[in-house]
C-alpha cells in the first residue's frame, strides 16, 4: 500500500505492526488504541513477536519505532492510548537486578516524551479480581497504566462522553453560597486550581450538569471473553478509550472531527447537541477510526463498532487474526452482516 492509497476500514491486516505500519497513509487515523505484549510475560508463538528481547530497553526502542509510525498516520488530533504492564528482572542483563521491578512502561513513556509526544495522562488501570499470585515477599499486582498521548497541544478529547453519575445530588442553599472564591495563595504555579468547580456550586449546581469526570483510576474487571490469546483486555476498557478519543463523525474531506455542544434544558438538566463540523469545508462526512496495531484478539474492533466508529486492525499471528474476526462478525447484532476482511502480509 502506497502513502497516498486510502485507508483501509474495517480490515484485519496480518503481519508486523512495524511494516504495515509504514504503509498506511499519513494522518488518516482518528485514534490508536493498543496493548503491546509487555516484556518477556508472554510468547505469542509467532516469528517475529515482539516482548521477547534480551533487554528491556530493546523492547522500549522497539516500541518507539511503532510510535513513531503512530505518530505519522494521527491525525493532527488524534490520541494514542497505550496500555503497558511491567514485569521484574530475572537477571541482572534484563535491565536492573534480579527480582527488580523493571519500570518497563516509565522508560517506554520517558522515551516517547524525548520523540515530541506530550503525555496528558497516566491511567490507572485497576483490576478488582487480578490473578493471584503465590510469591511471598511482595505485594501482588493488581493494576496496569494506559498512557494517553497527543503530538499537539489542542487535540480531540470528548470528557462528556464518558463523565459518570455524581455521588451526591444536594445543591448549595441559596443563602449559603459564597458570592467569591477566595484566592488560593497556597497553590503552585504548577497546581490544578478548584475556582470552576466552586462556581458551579456557587449557583447551586453540584458539579457539571452532565457527570463528573472520572478520574484517572479506572476499576474494571480484566477478561470477559476465553480465547486462545492470553492477554485480552475488557471490552469496558476499550469502550471508554474509544468514546473520549474517537471521534464519532470526521470531515471526509480535511479529517476534522465533529463536536457536540451541551444544550441545557429545563431547570438544571443538559443533553448533548447534535454533531456538527469544525471546518467549513461543507463536504461530505464519514465515521471516526481507530487503529489498534496489535489487534490479538479484537477487543477495540468490537468496542468500535458498538460505538459506531470504524477500526484498522494489524495482527501477527495469524491464528489470532482469524479467531478475532470471527469474534468481530459474531458480536454484530445482525448475523448477516459482512464478515470482516482480511488481509494477508
């Protein structure tokens, strides 16, 4: 596939994530979702895998590599979603001493920082029912990260789509408002200030008329669906991933994402706005697409199409390949619908 070809939808490509990668158009992909095999934790049984190294800085290089692939088929704003477990040292020639914690997602995150790439968060994936674990003399590992990056300051991030109930409905009396927020000299410069969220509660609003935003610790319960693959992260995960970073409508046109405004209705209720362009290109509009490089078992394309949105998908191993677009075509809700393609390396 030539740089200038369109971009496949809706496709399972089979081979290297590096090499397919290259062949993608530039700044065609909305968004990239992905899990890459961690460091020496698993054997994909696959030529060529990744994870495998001798070193784990080997495997941090060879994930630049991808990123800087990602980096050049994103969108001006698009996000990449990147979630990274570690592991520890088995031998001192892995990278720190036997039964150290390698650090392997921070020298990875480290790295893309010095390639241009801005990290806007650190998500803490937490698992409420993590494999147990029969070592003694440490504490077992219930959570993985996601780093959520960006190549530009301004990029898409939809907050409203996965804000989640207030805890608490009460409104401030009006009697008790405070009229001003008193400043908080205490602060650093660096420091996130509260002054919006006094405001809201001021006019007696317990905080956005939509939700809260849910922070960035994530509890969800890893697994959901058996394959052959041993590493399948939850559909859950993947929906929210892909609903904050993915657009649902883009320009077909200059790849601008559509937006929604919040329409605030009778008394303190708000609804989310219809979708409408960014750009004044009046062209015609397509879905939003995210592409996961390591697409194992199908979790983002499933999450993709659940939420309307279209995916790309690379997958080395064959085998897993096949089992996840028959998981793909089985999740629709009409059964005669297309089976997803596929295409060889």
């Amino acid at each position: 596939m030539s740089a200038r070809s369109p971009l496949p939808r809706n496709r399972m490509l089979v081979g290297d994530a590096l090499d397919r990668l290259r062949r993608l158009p530039e700044a065609s992909v909305d968004c990239v979702i992905t899990s890459p095999p961690y460091f020496r934790l698993r054997d994909y049984a696959a030529e060529g895998q990744l994870g495998l190294e001798t070193h784990v800085d080997q495997w941090v290089e060879q994930l630049a590599a991808i990123s800087e692939q990602v980096a050049r088929v994103l969108v001006p704003t698009g996000t990449f979603w990147l979630n990274l477990g570690d592991t520890y040292a088995a031998h001192a020639n892995e990278g720190a001493e036997r039964k150290s914690l390698l650090m392997a997602p921070e020298r990875l995150a480290l790295r893309l920082q010095q390639d241009g790439w801005i990290i806007r968060n650190k998500i803490v994936w937490a698992k409420p029912n993590p494999m147990p674990t029969s070592i003694p003399d440490r504490l077992n590992t219930t959570y993985e990260v996601i780093y959520v990056l960006a190549r530009q300051q301004k990029y898409y991030f939809d907050l409203d789509a996965i804000r989640v109930p207030h805890l608490s409905a009460r409104t401030t009396d009006k009697r008790s408002r405070p009229k001003v927020v008193p400043k908080e000299t205490w602060r650093g410069p660096n420091s996130d200030t509260v002054t919006g969220l006094a405001a809201l509660k001021a006019n007696g609003r317990v905080g956005h008329p939509l939700g809260k935003n849910p922070g960035d610790v994530w509890t969800i319960a890893p697994g959901g669906y058996r394959s052959g693959h041993h590493a399948v992260y939850p559909l859950a995960l993947a929906e929210r991933m892909i609903a904050a970073g993915c657009p649902e409508t883009r320009c077909a046109r200059c790849r601008l994402p559509w937006r929604r405004s919040v329409i605030r209705a009778l008394g303190r209720a708000a609804l989310r706005g219809m979708l409408t362009p960014q750009c004044k290109c009046r062209s015609a509009r397509e879905p939003g697409i995210v592409l996961d490089p390591f697409m194992g078992s199908g979790t983002t394309a499933v999450a993709a199409e659940k939420l309307g949105r279209d995916w790309l998908g690379v997958e080395l191993n064959p085998q897993f390949a096949a089992t996840a677009i028959d998981r793909i075509a089985a999740s629709r809700p009409d059964p005669s619908t297309t089976t997803p393609e596929r295409a060889a390396a």
